[in-house]
C-alpha cells in the first residue's frame, strides 16, 4: 500500500498525516515542538520522529504501545512526503535537514520528498478556487509569517515573504508579540500614573497577569521577565511557574489571558493589545500586497487572490477579523478568506492527488 505523508512542523507541535493513494487518512500523530529556529537538528528530528512512527503506527493498526521504528528497516512505506517547517527560511536551512529527513523515512533527495517551509501547506487553496491564481498564506500562532505565491505549471511557487524572524527580532502578531505588547501596556499605564492624580482603570486581565507572575505591583513583574533562563532540562507544562519557564515562554504563554479577557470579558486594556497586535500583522500582509509593477514584480492584488490563515491565534476568529479589518484600512480586501485548521490533512491529501490524480475518495 502506497502512503502519503505530510508533516507540519511548528514551535508548539509537530503534526504528522498519512494518507492511502485515495486520500483517505489512515494515520495521524502528534509531536513535541519542531521549530527549526530553536532546535538542534538531533531535537527536530527526535520530534519528527516521533510523529511520524506513532502516525505509522495507526496506520498499520499496530497493538503495540511503541511507535514503528524510524529509519525503516526495509523499503519506504512512503511513496512521497512532504514536510512543511517552521524555522526553514532558507535554501541553506532546508539542505541542513533534507538529508536527515531521507535517512528517516528512507526516500531518497529528489522529487518525492518536498521540504519547505510551513507557510507552503496553507497555499493549497489557491487550486480550489479557478477564478484566482495567487495567494497569501498567514501564520500566526506561536510566531508569525506571510508568504504569497502563485500557481503555475500545476506547481505552486513562492513570490515573497515578509516576516519569520522569530521572538527576537519578529513575529508580530504571534504569540511572543501579543505576550510583549500585553507587558509593555501594563508597565505604560503605570508609568503614565506616576504623573497624574489618576490610577489605571480596573482590569482582568491585569490582575491575571499580576496573578501569574505572582507579584501585586506592576513594576515587580520587570523582575519575572527578566529572570535567567532556568537549565535546559527543565520542562514547560501547563502548570510550570513563570520564573522556570525560559524567557519567551513567560511571555508567549501569557496570550490565553490575553485573549480570554479581550473576548470573553471584553476587557478595554486586553482588545487595545489584540489590536495593535493585529494592526502590525496587517503592515506586514501588506507589504505583499498591491498592483505589480517591472520594479515590484511580484505583488500581488487582495482582490484577485486568496488569503490562507493557519495558526492557533487567526483560527480565533474576532482576531482574524482585526487583521483582515486592518488590511481593509490599506485598501486590501481579498476575494477569499479561508482558514486552514489542518494543514498536515490538507497537504497529505493534496499530496495523494498530485500522484494519484483522479483517484481521490
């Protein structure tokens, strides 16, 4: 039985698909976090890894409790696989971990093991709509990026790209940003009572963040933030305090009360922060976008295209809305607007029919 496999790979999980050559799921596993940026190539394949046995395991209906042992020990399961990564933002990156990839799955380099980045797997779309031949696929989750593309040739091919620099120098409306943006207004509104006779309104999801850093005066929380990071062997879960959690996390782990107050309890203080994070995702959409040109070649127009969302944080939907309510603002309204909760299924599916054509369930 010929399989097809496709992998997301993302700074929270790794999601690991395998379809029959109908396009029928047949397996499907989670994963640790598989961000290239952060990871040593030994620790994004040991995630990998275990995605994709356990995804194997299903899909050979397997009792034992083991996912199925990587590399293989004879030929591939796999007629094709198809990884899309976070953190691959380069040619260079993608060669790094192409080798090890072949090795694991047993597929040689060459056309039937596709690496790119997982900005790739949410451009699907543009061959489900016969009246648009670009898109622009968004990821905010975690970190963020945005990338457009066009069909071509029945291959889909990158245009541009604008963000994917991760924590320290990017992701604006990801996660990391929301998390800062959250911190960076509390501290504001305090430092801006320091001169006036009036103290910050009531907030929820000040209190929350007061709660979680577990200090009661604004300025105590500078200490939390900038705490060291603790040794590599401690292990974030949920119930991890802040000060052993590493840097980033005390910060992108604070967007659940971001969100819960802004949506929930319609807390002013939490929907100012959403906005401004969605406004700078929009200004990076943007630079995408607009009439191509022999000096700008590769724009592309929102309303000749699509827009393809992934990612935990434009899944929500009053959020997405802010993002596509500030490229409206620009100008830019798209002629489709999807959001892909599944890239992994999509993409093992599109990978199927791309070798099976005609052959679907």
């Amino acid at each position: 039985m010929a399989l097809y496999l496709c992998v997301d790979c993302g700074g929270t999980k790794t999601s690991a698909v395998i379809t029959d050559a109908h396009g029928t799921i047949v397996g499907r596993a989670p994963g640790g976090p598989s961000n290239l940026t952060y990871l040593t190539l030994e620790a994004f394949i040991a995630a990998v890894t275990e995605a994709v046995g356990n995804a194997l395991k299903m899909a050979f209906s397997s009792h034992s409790q083991d996912p199925v042992a990587l590399p293989p020990l004879g030929p591939s399961p796999f007629a094709a696989a198809w990884f899309g990564v976070s953190g691959a933002d380069s040619p260079v990156a993608i060669a790094n971990i192409t080798p090890s990839l072949s090795t694991l799955l047993g597929i040689p380099i060459g056309p039937n093991l596709i690496v790119a980045n997982d900005t790739h797997l949410l451009a699907a779309p543009v061959r489900t709509h016969p009246d648009v031949t670009t898109a622009v696929a968004v990821i905010a989750g975690t970190g963020s990026i945005a990338v457009s593309f066009k069909e071509a040739d029945k291959k889909i091919e990158e245009l541009g790209r604008v963000g994917g620099w991760g924590w320290v120098l990017g992701d604006e409306g990801g996660g990391f940003h929301v998390g800062r943006e959250a911190i960076r207004q509390i501290l504001m509104e305090e430092d801006q009572a320091s001169v006036t006779a009036a103290r910050p309104p009531a907030s929820k999801l000040r209190d929350r963040v007061l709660q979680r850093f577990g200090v009661t005066n604004v300025m105590e929380i500078l200490t939390g933030v900038y705490l060291p990071d603790p040794p590599p062997s401690v292990s974030v879960v949920k119930d991890t305090p802040t000060n052993l959690m590493p840097r980033e996390k005390r910060l992108s782990t604070l967007t659940p009360l971001v969100f819960a107050a802004a949506f929930e309890d319609n807390d002013p203080l939490a929907l100012n922060i959403l906005r401004a994070c969605a406004a700078m995702l929009a200004s990076q959409i943007a630079v995408l976008l607009g009439e191509s040109t022999a000096v700008k070649p590769q724009l592309v127009k929102a309303e000749e295209c699509v827009i393809c969302f992934g990612g935990s944080l434009v899944g929500i939907k009053e959020y997405r809305t802010m993002v596509l309510d500030g490229l409206a603002q620009r100008g830019h309204i798209f002629r489709y607007v999807e959001f892909i909760d599944d890239a992994a299924a999509g993409g093992a599916i599109g990978l199927a029919a791309s070798y099976n054509p005609g052959d679907l369930a």
